[in-house]
C-alpha cells in the first residue's frame, strides 16, 4: 500500500514536532540539573525555614519541650505585654532617623567630590570604598577598639587636642551615635551607585543650562538632583531595610546596653531565639520584622512617583 505525498509530508512533521519535543525536554533537563543545587539549597536553607518560621509563630516552644499551639498570643504578647519588644522597636526606628539621612548625605557628597578630575582618584576611590567590603563583624570589633575609654584612639586624639575623652559605648547619651558614626563608615556601596549615576548623566543638559545662565547650584538642585533621583530612591530603600535588620554592631559591640539603649530589634530577636531559647515568639517577632520592612517599602514605592524621575 503506497502513501500519498500528503501522508508523508504529516508523518515527517509530526517526527519533526516528536523531535523537536524531545530535544526541548532534554534541554530542559539540562538547565534544571544545573540549578538544581540552587534550587535545593533554597528549599532546605530559605524557603523552608521561612515557612516554618510562620508555623512555628503561632505556637509556644522552647526547643526543650514540644511545641503548643497558642494561637496569636506571640502576636497578641509583643504589642501588650513585652515592653523590651516596644524598646527594641523605639530603638530601631531612632537609629533609623539617623543613620539613613546622614548615609545619603555624606555617601553623595563623597561620589560628587569623586567625580571631579582630580590625581590619585582611583586611589581615593579604592580607600574610600575599601570598609564596604569589611565584614561587619570585624568592622565592629575595630570600632570596638577605637572607641575604647582608655586605649582607643578617638579619645586619645581628642586628648591631643584639648577635649576630654567620652565612654562611648557605656554612655547612653552617646552610644547610639556611636553607632551611627560607625555604620556611616560603610557608606561605600552607596557612594558607588551614588558614582555611577554621576557618571551616566548627559551633558547636553548641563551644557544647555551654561548656556542659560545656570550656576553651580542652581545645576546641581534642578539637573543633578532630579537625575539621581532613581539612585537615592535605590539606596534609602535599601538603607531602611538593612537598618531595621542591623545586628552585627550592638552584638559585637554593646551587646544591647547600656540600660537597653542599643537593645535593637535584630538584637532582642536573636536573644529570644537562642537566649531565652522561645523560637516560637521569635518566630512570630521576625514575622512582625518582615511586615514594618514590607509596608515601609510598600509606602516607599507608592510615594516614589510624586518625586522620582526617570528618563525616557
């Protein structure tokens, strides 16, 4: 029995459209065993602790003894009955205050003056981006040992010339501060995207506004600001998030104290967790983290239309 040219046209299609199946599953199959450890490490090592971090929230466990379903009673705890977790929040929220603004501040001064055409400017660069890529732990320990009352070298100058020495991680009128000027010294990250965003900047409109009259500061708020817009909504955002999760520095540093001064959330969490051994409360308390984190960037984003401009 012959087959018709139209017969033999189909049946070469549809061996075309089986291999060609075949070879997009094998494909496939390559690229997912290529991800695979990724995809695994996440499960056991983020996606699965995160869920059961929310399961763990509503019940009462101390590791020791079995885990008791308890409800919202963590939730319903922090807000009503644990005066450290609003504490911690108060805290949070004023080493906030202070250390996002003052970052972007001296980050963009740092990136214009980088800028200009100076010697050595791969040099400045180099040093002034080099504490980023500090780890935060031994960054605190440095600091640790500059601010220290007697051998530290910040008092030791300020006796050179004149000024009496402070305690500035036992003060509790300075050691917030304290910690703000040592979180400022990582302001590297910020400085290059800050740098970047400098150097992507068209000149035709800096060239337009010479033309005009434009003075340096008169650029500078109606171009320059405008145009880093993008960045600075980057790096505030940022900011916020890594200052609500700071950790390293009051562990290493103050270990919340004095009298709870530095007691920050990240800080309160982990005592909860691996102090008090309560990983049920801490678990509801890291939920609670999460929430302050999305909502502020939630608002952030919402607001980011009335003032942040992008070309095009």
């Amino acid at each position: 029995m012959t087959t018709t040219p139209h017969a033999q046209a189909d049946t070469r299609l549809t061996a075309r459209r089986i291999q060609s199946k075949s070879r997009r599953l094998r494909e496939a199959l390559i690229a997912y065993s290529f991800i695979a450890p990724w995809i695994i490490g996440f499960v056991i090592f983020t996606g699965g602790p995160i869920v059961a971090s929310f399961a763990l929230s509503f019940f009462k466990w101390k590791i020791i003894t079995p885990p008791r379903y308890i409800a919202l009673d963590n939730y319903i705890k922090m807000f009503s009955d644990d005066q450290w977790f609003l504490l911690s929040i108060g805290v949070t929220l004023k080493y906030l205050l202070l250390y996002v603004p003052l970052a972007q501040l001296l980050a963009l001064l740092l990136a214009v003056l980088l800028n200009q055409k100076v010697r050595s400017l791969g040099f400045w660069r180099t040093i002034f981006y080099l504490p980023a890529v500090v780890s935060g732990v031994a960054g605190s320990v440095l600091w640790l040992w500059m601010y220290h009352n007697e051998l530290g070298v910040i008092n030791n100058v300020l006796q050179l010339i004149g000024f009496e020495g402070r305690k500035w991680l036992y003060d509790t009128d300075v050691v917030l501060g304290a910690l703000v000027v040592k979180s400022l010294w990582n302001v590297g990250v910020p400085m290059v995207i800050y740098l970047a965003a400098l150097q992507g900047m068209p000149q035709t409109l800096y060239e337009a506004a010479e033309i005009d009259g434009g003075g340096d500061w008169t650029n500078f708020r109606s171009i320059t600001l405008p145009m880093l817009s993008p960045a600075i909504f980057f790096n505030v955002v940022i900011g916020i998030i890594s200052g609500i999760q700071t950790f390293a520095e009051p562990y290493v540093m103050t270990r919340g104290g004095p009298e709870n001064a530095t007691l920050f959330l990240g800080l309160y969490l982990y005592q909860t967790a691996f102090s008090y051994l309560n990983m049920g409360y801490a678990s509801a308390m890291a939920w609670i983290m999460f929430v302050v984190i999305f909502t502020l960037t939630f608002v952030q984003f919402k607001l980011a239309n009335r003032w942040v401009y992008y070309d095009g």
